[in-house]
C-alpha cells in the first residue's frame, strides 16, 4: 500500500476564538464560528481526510510556543496548509525560518486566501504580495485555465461561490510557474486565484478562496482544489542546503605550482 502524505493543517485560529475582551471582535467572528464551529483546520482536515491519501494533524497559533510547529513537527510534515489573517505578526520569525528551510528542502506549502500576506509567504515570495480587496458576499467564478494541471483534475471547466470576497488585481507577486485558475467577481475584478511556484526542492501553492466568513471550506470543488494541492506538493525529492569545497575529478594540469 502507498504511503500515505503526511501532512499538517496549521490555522491561525482566531477569528474562531476571540474572547471579546483581550481580543476584540472582528467582523465576520460570529459567522465564522457558525460555518466552522471546530475551526476552519477541523474543516480542512475532514475534506483531506475524505480522500483517504493522507494522514493529517492540525497545528494553531496559541496550540504551544512554537505554534505547534516543533521541528519534530515539521520533520514529520509533507505538505503544510497555512491559513492565517489578523494575528501574521505574531508568528515568531524562528519558526518561518524553521518554515521556509524545510520547504527549501523540499516539505510542499499550500497558502490558502489572507495567506497572502503571511510572514512565510511573503519571505518566500520576495515582494509585498499586496492586492484589492471587498467583503460584500458578492459572487465568483473560478475558471480552470490549466486544464491538464494535476491540481485541476476532476474539476469542471469554472465552479461558482455564491459569496467570497473579492480579491483583485494586480497581486504582487513574481511570475508564478503555473497559473491554475483565474477568477471573476460580480464586482467586475479578476485574480489569477490558483497559482503554483517552487522554491528549492519545494513545492508552493497559492489558492485564493476562504474567507472565514462564508462556508467556502464546506465546497466540494474547493474541497478536490485541496486534496489536489496537497498531492501536487507532496516532496519528490529531499535533500539539505550547505556549500561544499569540491575536490577536482580530473587532474588539473594548467595550475601552477
Ligand atoms: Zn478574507
């Protein structure tokens, strides 16, 4: 039997537990904890669990002071989910240096929506990853313009979300390797919304719907994006970083004495 992917959902998880008083309300709480009333990663975790290719554990900002990220953890890890959005500055720098030396090496990421604007992904993107954005539960239209794209397989040619929020045009980013799939809102923005990148031996995937606020995760489409993601990214080769001084394979005869 096929070794399962091992792979570890990490959720800032906060907008599903603020206590109101040290942590104020934030719009979209109340809605948030009604769609996913065991945290968005419990949601995640059920769809990839469905799959049954995977063998999945959930991580979460305040889970311990490493954010339940340990190098333990990230040495058991094949692909890392990241949802993260109004706590980005919290993540201590030591772990998405942990982060990123694993993906380097190989360990795949899959960045979901406010991701964008992680600490990991930018560092690994190198630029503000900045775009336009509205919550206004407005319409969108995902189109799958990489057809024979792994992560778009058995998907239809454009699935809908009855309400997201708008991210647009232009998002700050390097040119990525492959852009999956493109959306259209209501409003009339555009994003390229499913984008892949590598960096080292890493595998990253960029996938813009999953605002907390709407029951994005709960889509069956969104659900095959995600499985498809985590076995795209899943390592093909692993290895360390580290300059080494070279030995000759051949006797150099033009060096002097
Ligand atoms: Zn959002």
């Amino acid at each position: 039997m096929k070794n399962k992917i091992k792979v570890t959902v990490w959720n800032e998880n906060r907008h599903e537990t603020h206590d109101g008083i040290i942590r104020k309300k934030r719009a979209g709480d109340d809605a948030c904890r009604m769609h996913y009333p065991q945290g968005m990663h419990a949601a995640i975790k059920a769809a990839l669990d469905l799959d049954g290719s995977f063998e999945v554990d959930c991580a979460w900002l305040d889970k311990d002071d490493e954010h339940g990220l340990s190098e333990e953890v990230l040495a058991n890890t094949d692909v890392l989910f990241w949802w993260g959005h109004c706590a980005h500055g919290e993540v201590k720098d030591e772990v998405v240096d942990r982060i990123q030396k694993r993906v380097l090496e190989g360990m795949g990421l899959v960045v979901i929506h406010s991701g964008h604007k992680s600490k990991i992904f930018m560092r690994l993107m190198g630029t503000s990853c900045d775009l336009l954005y509205r919550v206004a539960a407005e319409k969108e239209r995902v189109w799958v313009v990489e057809k024979a794209h792994p992560i778009a397989e058995g998907l239809p040619a454009y699935f809908e979300l009855p309400h997201t929020e708008m991210y647009g045009e232009r998002f700050e980013i390097p040119a990525p390797k492959d852009t999956v799939f493109i959306s259209w809102y209501e409003g009339g923005e555009v994003f390229r919304s499913g984008l892949t990148f590598e960096r080292g031996y890493g595998r990253i995937f960029y996938f813009a719907p999953g605002h907390e606020a709407y029951p994005i995760f709960h889509d069956k489409n969104v659900q095959r994006v995600l499985c498809n993601a985590a076995k795209w990214c899943a390592p093909r080769y692993r290895s360390s970083y580290g300059c080494k001084c070279m030995e000759p394979l051949e006797e150099l005869k033009s060096r002097g004495e």
